[in-house]
C-alpha cells in the first residue's frame, strides 16, 4: 500500500530540518573548537603573565630589603657624628621609618587577606564540567544516523562551553591575584623608595 502523500512530504521535510540541524551542529561544533583553542592560549599567556608578576615582586622584595640594609648602614654613622666638624642634622627619625615600616605591614596584611578571599571565592565559583560525560555517550534512543549525529555534535558543544566557561572563570581569578600583587609590589616600592632617599640624605649629611 502507497504511503500517504501527506505523510510523505512530511516525513520528507522532517529529513531536510534533520539536515540542515547537523549541519548547522557541525559548524557549532568547530565554532566551539576555535574557541576552545582561543580560550587556552589566552589563559596560557594570563599565567605567564603571573609568573612574571611574581618574579617583579619578588624581585621588589629583596630590593626592599637591600634599602634597608643601606638605610640602617647610614644610620648607624651618626655613632661617629662626634669625629667631623659639620653640624649633623637628624633629618630622619627612627619614628618616622617606623611609621612607614608599619604602612607597608598594614598595606601587606590587608593584600595577604584580600588574597585569601579570593582564592575561597575562587573555589566556589570554578562551575564544574557536569556537561561532559566521563561514562562515554548517552544511550541513544534512535538509530538514526542524522539524530545520533545530531546528539553527538550536542555533547561535544556543551561540553566545549563548560570548558570555555571554567577557563574563563580560572582566568578571572588569576587577574584578581595579579591586581593584589601589582599593589603589594607598588606599596613595597613605595616603601624602597623611602628606605633610599632617608640613606642617601643621611649620607650626604657627611660630604
């Protein structure tokens, strides 16, 4: 018996949507990959540039420490002050490096803080990848090639966005931290900057 007309043509144009539905879930699928491709390499160069703000600070740190070794150096010539016959001047006060080695534990403590906030917030926000499945593909309903395609090129988009969305959520962690060590790293410069202009000034104090 001859299939119904209607049914037919429905039937057809059933197949033509099908169609034009794998396709257009191809090109979905490679769009995603591009994008997957993107997110990767952008994360890759957020980390090193992590890296390298972590070596400037550590960097600032020891040169932090070195000015005021050479701050202390300078200070203690004023124990011989009594030897030469210019009129020393005590331009700077242990008080005030004081108050400038508590600015900077201050400034320190608070950045150590708000670090740790944002490693926990971090933590909470990274979404998991609960759209890819670690068990293999789905059971499938249809044997249709077209709708197992179809289904198939759906996974791999969902599980494409999940992964753009945890590089995307890990790359705003790391630009929270890098901020933090950009401001730790000026606080301790600032700090430097006082410890070698005290030193210089007392050491002029002798020439």
């Amino acid at each position: 018996m001859e299939a119904d007309p209607e049914l037919k043509a429905i039937m057809m144009e059933t197949k033509m949507v099908q169609g034009d539905t794998l396709t257009s879930t191809q090109n979905s699928v490679r769009a995603i990959k591009e994008t997957v491709l993107v997110a990767d390499k952008t994360s890759a160069t957020v980390t090193q540039q992590g890296e390298q703000l972590d070596r400037i600070e550590e960097k600032a740190t020891k040169a932090d420490a070195n000015a005021s070794d050479s701050y202390k150096n300078a200070r203690s010539l004023h124990q011989y002050k009594g030897f030469f016959s210019v009129s020393m001047k005590n331009w700077f006060t242990g008080a005030k490096k004081r108050s400038e080695d508590d600015k900077l534990a201050t400034k320190t403590r608070a950045l150590d803080e708000e670090t740790v906030r944002l490693g926990r917030r971090a933590g909470k926000e990274l979404p998991g990848l609960q759209g890819i499945k670690e068990d293999g593909p789905s059971i499938r309903s249809s044997d249709d090639p077209i709708e197992q395609g179809i289904d198939a090129n759906l996974d791999e988009i969902s599980a494409g966005l999940d992964h753009i969305q945890m590089q995307a959520s890990t790359m705003g962690a790391e630009l929270d931290r890098q901020n933090v060590s950009i401001r730790r790293t000026e606080a301790t410069t600032e700090h430097t900057k006082y410890m070698l202009n005290s030193a210089d000034r007392k050491i002029n104090e002798f020439v």
